[in-house]
C-alpha cells in the first residue's frame, strides 16, 4: 500500500509543528523540574499536551481514509 498525502505543506506542517513541540516540551519541563521552576514546568507540560495533540489529530485524519470493510 502506499501512502498519498494530498494536504501537502500543511501536512508537513503539524507533522514538523507537533515534532518540535514534544520535544521543547520536554526540554522545558526537564529544565523547570531540575531547578524547581513551577512556570517552566507547566509551560513544558503544556506544549507537550499540544505536540500530542497535534500527531494524534494529524494520524487520525490520515487513516480515515484507510477504513476496511
């Protein structure tokens, strides 16, 4: 099977956007832990939830249309 994406940038780009806030979530929330920084923390915590979010809706939509049956 091969994969056709039809979204074109935009699907690069909350590929790339969700990405790149997992990991400056983790980076901020490692560094708000290490020095006890209770606002970079939940920052860090935040833009984690939100790169999730972003590669879970970014998934669903690619395999709507991949339905068998």
């Amino acid at each position: 099977m091969v994969a056709q994406t039809n979204d074109g940038p935009l699907f690069l780009l909350k590929k790339l956007g969700g990405l790149a806030l997992v990991i400056v979530g983790c980076l901020l929330t490692a560094l708000g832990m290490t020095f006890e920084y209770t606002n970079t923390t939940a920052v860090g915590l935040l833009f984690l939830v939100l790169g999730a979010v972003l590669l879970t809706l970014k998934i669903v939509t690619r395999n709507q249309g991949n339905r068998v049956g």
